[in-house]
C-alpha cells in the first residue's frame, strides 16, 4: 500500500502525495503494532481458562475481565456451562461473546 500512495496518473501536489503517504504509514504502523500484540497474546496463551478453577490472576487475563468480574466469577462457582455467566448476570451478553472461546466449565 505505501508503494502505491505516489504512483497513479493523476496529478497531485507533492504536498498532497506526502500527506497520502503519512497517512498510509500511520496506518500500517498501528496495524502492526496490532498484529504484534495479537502475535504476542496468542503466543502466550495456555489454552482456554477454566472458570471453576482458575485463579483471579488467570481471569483477568480475559479481555475485559476487571478484577471486580474476576471476583463475581469465583464467587458464583461453580458452573456447569460457561454461559452461566450471563444467566447469573455475572457478564453481559456482550462481554461473554468477547470470553466465550477462551473459557470452559468443567469441573
């Protein structure tokens, strides 16, 4: 994509094109700096987390978990399914689909 930002046949100010291709390089840097962090987290991933044993320091790190939550969860043990959590309005619906492929309930 930055190739391409001054390589059309339109004619640009050479302002217009260093504009064009700042822009395209703020994005790839946040994209990569993304993929970076996506990398990162899958690669230190253990499996998915049991909510009927897993320590408040496992919970949290659940995207979106907040120690309160954390809490709630050990509190409500235990579970048969994981999407207890929403029926015991532990999470919402929302926050569950965030966690729902990364938790399990067995016991």
């Amino acid at each position: 994509m930055l190739a391409l930002a001054g390589c059309t046949t339109e004619s640009r100010s050479p302002d217009a094109i260093r504009e064009q291709t700042a822009n395209a390089t703020a994005a790839a840097k946040r994209d990569a700096k993304a993929v970076a962090q996506g990398v990162f987290e899958g690669l230190s991933r253990k499996g998915p987390v049991n909510i009927n044993k897993a320590t408040k320091e496992e919970l949290l790190t659940l995207p979106g978990v907040s120690e309160t939550t954390a809490d709630a969860i050990i509190a409500g043990r235990p579970y048969s399914r994981s999407s207890e959590l929403v029926r015991k309005h532990i999470v919402s619906k929302a926050e569950y689909d965030r966690i729902a492929d990364r938790v399990v309930s067995t016991r």
